[in-house]
C-alpha cells in the first residue's frame, strides 16, 4: 500500500495551493480520506475528511477556504488550500481508513506547506 502526496510548497499569504495524495494498493473507492497536518510543536490534527460516498467535513479554521475532493478513477484525494495563511504552515499528510472486522489505516509520508512572506 502507498499514499504519496505532492503539491506543497513556499507560497505567500493569501495565495492558494492544491494538494493531492494518490494511492495504490487498496480499493481506493470504500476508504474514507482525510487531511491531517501537523505544525512544529504541534500535535497532528485533522484538516478535512471525506467520506467514500463524498461527504465531506472540516475543521473550523479552514472552512470556506479549503475543499476536500477525490477522483476514484484515478484513485486520488485531492486538498484545495485558498486563502492561506501563515498558520497553515505544517506538514499535510492523508490518511486512508476503512474498517469492517479491523481498521485498516495507512498514511502518506507528508508534503511541507509554507505560508510566509
């Protein structure tokens, strides 16, 4: 199982960046996604989720400028980041979950997102 995520980067506030996390190895389609990020200092926390059937949610300090979206035929979450600020610097990992007898939980190595001037 993979989870590779690319996309981040140096960008100035106020710009946008768009992440994707593309996946191989599960059934892309039945797992739940999420965006997690973790700053320095910080504990890992949850950015937005989206659920196999496309429901989506997210945490308060992103919403309206962030959309969670995938593409299950190219077995790919995508992360939309409008409006940044300097506190979304971290780095953004995705995370893959599904769970019938056991949960099945895999995640990518992260990408680094920079927001300064």
């Amino acid at each position: 199982v993979r989870l590779v995520e690319s996309g981040g980067g140096l960008v100035q506030p106020g710009g946008s960046l768009r992440l994707s996390c593309t996946t191989s190895g599960i059934i892309f389609s039945i797992y739940a996604m999420g965006w997690y990020r973790q700053a320095p200092g910080k504990q890992r926390e949850l950015v937005a989720h989206i659920s196999s059937g496309g429901r989506t949610n997210y945490t308060d300090s992103v919403t309206g400028r962030f959309t969670i979206s995938r593409d299950n035929a190219k077995n790919t979450v995508y992360l939309q980041m409008n409006s940044l600020k300097p506190d979304d610097t971290a780095v953004y990992y995705c995370r893959a979950y599904y769970s019938d007898y056991a949960p099945q939980i895999y995640w990518g190595q992260g990408t680094r997102v920079t927001v300064s001037s």
